[in-house]
C-alpha cells in the first residue's frame, strides 16, 4: 500500500479520498513548518501533499529516498525545488484550474466596487460623514469591457460579464475567431481595446511579452476615465505610470489584487483615494481551497495506484522502458515546439505533427504534448507538458497527428505544422548520431542546424552581397557566429539564414539587423538544451 504525508493544512475531505484509494496517509499538517522533522521522516513516503507553508528543498529531498510525487494543492510551486526533484526522478504535479471561478469573481467583484467607490464610501460612512453627493459612481450596464487574456479564468470573467449586459472585447494573441464566437466576445488587437474599453481586466502570465503591458504608452491611447483591474500578476502594470495617470484623472480608478513586489507594505498606489487593494485574495475562498485539496489528493492517488500522471509540471508520463528510447524524441519536438512559438505572433488555429520513420512507432503522445508545450510556452509562460494539451484544447486549437513509414532521406523525422489566421509554417527536425536534436527543414527549405542556446533566424532575398553584408553587421556588433546555415527556395527567391550564436542578442542589436538590406524578417531564438 503506498504511502503519503500531508505536511500542511487542507480539507479533510482530502484524506478520505487517499483512503478510498487504498493510500495510507499521515496527516501531520505542523510537520512542515519544521524542516528538521520533515527532513527524518520524509524517507517513509511515496508522496507528498502539501500547500505553501512546506518547503520542499533538495535537503529535503535528499533524503526522500522512496519519494515518487509531490503534489501542491493550488498553482505556486515556488516552495519546491524542481529541478533537484526531477534530478531525483519525483513527479511535480499542482492543481493549476481549482482556483480559477473563484480569481474570476473576485475580479468582476473588484470592478463592480471600483465603479461604485464602495470602498471609500464604506470608509466614509463610518465615520459619519454622510458624503451621499460626493460618491456618484457608473453603471456597468452596456459597458465595453477589455479583457486582456481569454484564457480559462478570462472565459469565465466573459461570462459573468455578459450576464451583467456588458459589451466584452479581447486582446489574446492565442484566441482564435471560432472561439471567439464560443466566447461571445470580439477579438481585437491591443490598441483597439484600449482605444474602446471603459474598464480594463487583465488575466495573462507575466512573461516578457506581458510584462508592463499598461504602460504610460498603453495608458495613452486609453480612453479617458477609464478603470483597470488586475487580478493575474504583479508586473502586468507599469505601476508608476499608472500613478501619474490616476493623479491626472486620466485613469478614473483602478483595482489590484496582485503588485510587483509582494507582500506590498509601502506601495506609493496606496495613498491614491481612487485605488482599491486587496492583499493577493484571488484564490481566496473555501470553495476554491476545497477543490485544490480534493484535486491533489486524487492526482496523488492516481499516479501511485496507475502511474497517470495528471497536470505534472516537469516531464510526461512515460514508462522506465520508454524512457532511454523516448527521451531524445520528446527534447526534440519541445524545441520544434518552441522554434515554432518564438516565430508565431497570431492566433494559432491548428497544429498537424506529422511523426515518419522509426518515430511513428513510438508512443508518440509524450512528444505531443512537448512539442505543444514548445509552442504555447513563449506566449503563455505557465505551461507544462501536461496542461499544454488541455490548453490548447480550450482555446480552440485543432491538434492534428499523422504517423507514416519512411517517406524521405531520414530514418525518422517529426514534422510541425502550425496554421494560423496569416500563413502556415512549418518545421521538421531528426534525431541522429549523438542524439542530438537537428532541425532539417524550415517552411519546406531544406537546411541542416544543431539547436544551441541562442540563435537568429533570417529570412531574406536571396540576392548577391547579403552574407557578406550580416557577416558585417555582425561583426561591428561583437556578435561571434557559432554555426551559419542557410537554405533557400530557388535562386533568386526567399532564403533562410540560421545563426547560433554565442549570446543573446539585444533588442537593439536586433534592430539594425531588420533593418539591413534584404531582411525581410528578424527573430532572436532562445532555446533551452
């Protein structure tokens, strides 16, 4: 019979779920704030219950000697180590959709106080002002909501957006037309939200395409009196700039839950009267910790009764006798994957993975969900190879898989497709040799290139004087080629140049070289290998 610890506090419901399952089950929910004691006992577990107070650290598990799975009731894994538990062979699993209803109201709730100042106005009555004159507040009624992000919780907002009659625009990069429709919602580019939207809600990972996405550029293009709500993640503001704008009236109000630097105790918004603060309550509820704690337990119970493997957050489900033969498959379709995500800018509409060779016979579903974890990691940040597929699933994205014999020069080779509102691209790599990853072909232009750390993919006229030109430029800049492939369709027409390089390019570096003669496209690559 396995055996799991729950070292923090969750629902007893919970516990009567390992027990169903036949899990023996400790509950010592003081253990781990004591990492001495979590430390000598962790050796008798096959897993791992916890929420935010336990610290799972490479001590810890250095002497988890029988540990099989962590799992962390509720999204933050920020309290384990995981790569030390990746290096121990442990699974990582969260429960990253039990919060989601609950982050959803409470951001429809924060707009509905910021449109009627309920704070302030709470605040005044009791001390027995009576400023019935001074609290005039809006409706919300036939308002334009901008949702920036339409993924799971962003949905839900929509939803309970139009039950109050609202008119919802989105901004999601990833949010198709037909989902759109799903959605009941207009899908819009960025500035066009902001140009139309009376309240702005954001619900998007931070990541380096989201960071300060309101910024005091942003902010200016927005209508006046316009009100903002966050309830996703600090650094989605430009904080300062949204000082000056709610100082100058230019915004009217703004609700936030979350701030760049947290536990916020001396944030400068908290002086401003028309700023509503709540100390990160999002997934605040007893629903919501009801249901992360049921969801660990089963997920628990099912990977050490089944070895399923449910929301992991650092490898796929794949057997000790796959694993030698599959492992070399699954880094290469992450980083198809991720070429491909690092390229795309548009709604993805469909995804075709075409596997050929000796690959097709494999279990080719831990690729999947590599290579799409790969794709939308770039634009959504919080992906895992096991959440990618469901959400994909939920955006609408139609994922497509095609397994055939051995049809060219390869003895295997995975194929990507990925189909958007603009164009199709496509990417095929194979694994040879020292079982390094090869990228072979590029929107049908054959190439051969090792993947490395960082790259520049080009795409250019195939014309006399560019190589010499970018070989230049390159050298001016201090940027020293590693590795120069090129291929193209025929002479005369559209080529490709992949560069690694041996560092990052800067966003000005990046500049002048989009804007030397010939370059019709210019992407830094950034490639984990």
């Amino acid at each position: 019979m396995p055996k799991v610890l729950v070292s923090d506090k969750i629902s007893p419901a919970a516990i009567e779920i390992f027990k169903a399952n036949g899990v023996e089950v400790d509950y010592l929910p003081d253990v781990g704030k004591d990492k001495e004691k979590l430390a000598e006992i962790i050796g008798q577990y096959d897993g791992l219950a916890i929420r935010s107070a336990t610290k799972v650290t490479d001590k810890i598990l250095a002497n988890a000697t029988n540990l099989k799975v962590i799992g962390r009731a509720g999204i933050g894994v920020d309290n384990v180590d995981i790569p030390a538990a990746t290096a121990k062979g442990v699974i990582v699993m969260n429960t990253p959709f039990g919060n989601s209803i609950t982050t959803a109201e409470h951001a429809i709730s924060m707009m509905l106080a910021l449109a009627r100042q309920i704070p302030e106005a709470d605040a005044s009555t009791r001390a027995s002002k009576w400023e019935k004159n001074r609290f005039m507040g809006v409706e919300v009624t036939n308002k334009t909501l901008g949702l920036i992000g339409a993924g799971n919780i962003g949905s839900i907002v929509a939803d309970r957006a139009q039950g109050l009659k609202m008119k919802v625009i989105a901004y999601d990069p990833f949010l198709t037309p037909e989902r759109a429709i799903d959605l009941g919602v207009e899908k819009v580019e960025l500035d066009d939200l902001l140009a139309r939207a009376d309240f702005i809600t954001l619900h998007t990972p931070l990541i380096d395409a989201t960071r300060n996405i309101i910024s005091a550029e942003a902010i200016a293009k927005m209508k006046d009196g316009v009100r903002i709500i966050n309830c996703a993640r600090g650094g989605l503001i430009d904080e300062a700039a949204l000082k000056d704008a709610l100082e100058a009236g230019k915004v009217a109000g703004a609700a936030l839950d979350v701030f760049l630097e947290e536990p916020a105790k001396d944030n400068p918004l908290f002086g401003l009267a028309n700023v509503i603060c709540t100390p990160h309550l999002g997934a605040s509820t007893t629903e919501a910790q009801e249901n992360v704690a049921l969801q660990v337990a089963e997920q628990i119970s099912a990977y050490l009764n089944t070895g399923e493997v449910i929301n992991a957050l650092n490898f796929p489900s794949i057997s000790a006798e796959e694993a030698p033969k599959l492992t070399p498959f699954v880094k290469l379709a992450e980083l198809l994957g991720s070429f491909a995500g690092q390229l795309t800018e548009t709604a993805i509409s469909g995804i075709r993975i075409e596997f050929e060779g000796d690959v097709s016979a494999l279990n080719t579903k831990p690729m999947v969900a590599a290579l799409l974890n790969g794709v939308l990691k770039p634009l959504l940040g919080d992906v895992n190879m096991v959440s990618a597929p469901a959400l994909a699933k939920d955006r609408g994205i139609a994922v497509e898989t095609v397994n055939r014999e051995q049809v060219g020069a390869y003895d295997n080779l995975i194929r990507l497709t990925v189909v958007t509102e603009r164009q199709e691209r496509s990417v095929a790599g194979t694994v040879y040799g020292t079982k390094a990853p090869r990228i072979v072909e590029i929107k049908g232009i054959t190439l051969e290139a090792e993947v490395t750390p960082h790259m520049l993919y080009i795409t250019n006229e195939d014309k006399p004087g560019f190589i010499g030109r970018l070989g230049t430029l390159m050298g001016q800049l201090g940027i020293n080629i590693a590795n120069f492939n090129l291929g193209r369709v025929e002479q005369g027409k559209d080529a490709i140049a992949l560069l690694s390089i041996d560092s990052e390019l800067t966003d000005g570096e990046l500049t002048q070289i989009e804007g030397l003669e010939g370059v019709k496209q210019a992407k830094r690559l950034v490639f984990t290998v």
